[in-house]
C-alpha cells in the first residue's frame, strides 16, 4: 500500500474530503492550518492511501522547524484535538511510512493529538501515550431551559443573574475593535498567569482565515471590557479556544454570562455540541469551571513517537523564575516575549 504526500492548504480535495468525514473538526480546515503557516511559519503537510481525484483517508500534520525546540512533526499545533482521519490498516501504513521516515526527515519526534482512542494510536508504530488532558464537552442538543437547569447554582447561575443584575453590556463579532478588547484582556490574563501572551498577529490570522467561523464575544461594565471568550464554529460544534478576564470584576459573573450568550446563539444556529476544550491536570480550576457549565468530561490523550513522556509544565514556556520575571515586564515587552517565544511551543 502506497502513501501519498499533499499540501492540504493548496488541494482542492481537502476542503471536499471534511465536509463529508464525521469526525473532521475546525483543526483540520484550511483556515486553521493557514493561519498557523503565516504566523509561526509552519508548513502544513497531510499524509494519504488514497491515489485519485477523491480522497478516502488522511493525516494532516504541521511541520514545526526551530532552532530551540527541534524540528518536528504535530497533529495539529495549538489543537486540543485533531482526530486521524482514517482507521485500521490504513492507519497503520501511514504511521509505519512515517517512522520510517523519521531519521531521514531529521523529525525529533511525531505527535498526534486524536479526540477519540478509535483510531487504537497506542502501541501502533511505536507510538505511545505522552501526555493526558480532561476534555469537556456540553451536549446542546437539549432543551435550552434544560441546559439552564444542568448549570451549577452557585458557580454558574447566581453568577449570571448578577451579571444581569450588574447590566453587563453583551458583544459579539470579529471587528477590530472587539479583537481590541480581547487582547487587552488577554495580556492582563496572561500577566496574572505569569506567561507572555499569544502573539497578535496570530489572533489576527485566525480571523482573517476563519471568517465567520471566529466569534469574539466581550462583555463590559461602564464602558470597560471585564471579561472575554474567543469561540469557533465548524458544522454542528461550537469550540471554546481562549478566555480571558480583568481579575477585579470577576466577582460581577462576565465569564458565565459569556458562555451563556454563546450557548444561546449556537441552539439558535442549531449547534449541537460545544467543545470546551482540554484542561490539564494541574488545573483542576478550570475542569471544576467547565463542569459547573454542565459539561461531561472524558479523557483525551496525546501520542509521540519516540516515546518520550513529558511533564505537563513542560506546555508552558519558561521556568519558574523565569515566569516570575516575564511578569514583571512592561506591556509591551511582555508582548514581545510571546512572539518570540510562541512560534517554537507548537
């Protein structure tokens, strides 16, 4: 069985081929892949069986080169998920072909990142279990008072009727201004996590590529952003990416609200799923938060090949003394340090 090497950004079978698989998502779409090519350099790089004008199976990549971190080979950088999009022997001639090419590729490693153990990743082709995350997802196939009901009391609906209360001023679209106040929120968030912000070229990309696909939703009190989410939509699912918030007025419930105006606009779109993304392990916070929404959780697990088992701090960029100092910069140097540094996590 032969493999077959494309550009999936520039094949016009891509775009044809996802719309028809069930399991492809925003992280496969070439709005995704174009977006991490112009902002960090990647080149996108998909793998198939197929030989034709209609592709039946395939795994799409990202070729990652830095002098820091190595050259390697990632299903899909700064992806929660993305799902090989093919199965049994297929699968495993495409992860055989690409061992093999390792050593002449000069790959330091190859990673996949699939939302479902389907696909049997673990033990194929030497590819082991690297690194494992909480996924949560919300089912909006419900009722939407029913979704209202699956929210935690206290966490999640005292917090939104204060956020009413407060007369929180709701907005959402991909303009300019809004991309603004997200990455103004953004950089306080960043801050308070003792970590650069992601660049803003790449917030800029992403809604240059995705069009309507990226939502920007922000909610203000007086004037003044507090709170925001950035999501994306792809077929029947809403994908929670980034949130952030101005710590002072978290009490007053902008970030439940948020996640409720989104809700409310994806059962209008008739979304059927809201991907609440990866939660690491040392954040339980944040798991505690996305089930509070009412999310079920599962496990998702990353593969490398060699395997290579890595802390989960390893993700985040620097050490601790390091992140002590990064926060300690002004703005704009803070900003400067996630541009820098970003390019070479993926």
């Amino acid at each position: 069985m032969n493999i077959y090497r494309f550009n999936p950004v520039t094949d016009p079978r891509w775009p044809e081929f996802l719309s028809r698989h069930s399991q492809a998502s925003i992280f496969h779409t070439v709005g995704w892949l174009e977006a991490l090519r112009l902002t960090y350099g990647y080149e996108p790089v998909a793998f198939t069986t197929s030989n034709g004008e209609k592709l039946s199976n395939a795994v799409v990549f990202c070729q990652v080169r830095s002098w820091l971190t190595g050259k390697r080979l990632v299903s899909i950088p700064f992806s929660d998920h993305c799902q090989p999009l093919v199965s049994g022997q297929e699968l495993q001639t495409i992860l055989e072909s690409l061992q093999r090419s390792r050593t002449t590729e000069r790959w330091k490693y190859i990673e996949l990142r699939p939302l479902t153990d389907e696909t049997a990743v673990d033990g194929r082709a030497g590819y082991a279990n690297s690194e494992t995350f909480s996924f949560q997802k919300i089912d909006l196939t419900r009722a939407l008072d029913t979704i209202y009901r699956g929210f935690h009391d206290s966490c999640i609906r005292r917090k939104i009727k204060r956020a009413e209360r407060e007369k929180l001023v709701y907005e959402a679209g991909r303009s300019e201004e809004l991309l603004q106040k997200f990455q103004n929120l953004l950089l306080l968030t960043r801050r308070r996590h003792k970590l650069p912000p992601q660049p803003a070229v790449w917030f800029r990309n992403l809604a240059k590529c995705l069009g309507d696909l990226l939502t920007i939703h922000v909610v203000s009190k007086d004037g003044r952003p507090v709170a925001s989410i950035l999501t994306l939509r792809y077929k029947k699912s809403l994908i929670y990416k980034y949130g952030c918030s101005d710590a002072q007025f978290n009490n007053l419930g902008g970030t439940p609200l948020l996640f409720w105006k989104a809700i409310q606009q994806a059962k209008e779109m008739g979304i059927e799923e809201f991907d609440l993304g990866r939660s690491a392990p040392e954040d339980p916070g944040l798991i505690a938060f996305k089930e509070h929404l009412g999310a079920e959780t599962s496990e998702l697990r990353y593969y490398r090949s060699p395997v290579v088992p890595i802390k989960q701090e390893n993700r985040q960029p620097g050490t601790s003394w390091a992140r002590h100092a990064l926060a300690r910069l002004p703005d704009p140097l803070l900003a400067e340090a996630g541009r820098l540094l970003y390019r070479h996590l993926g």
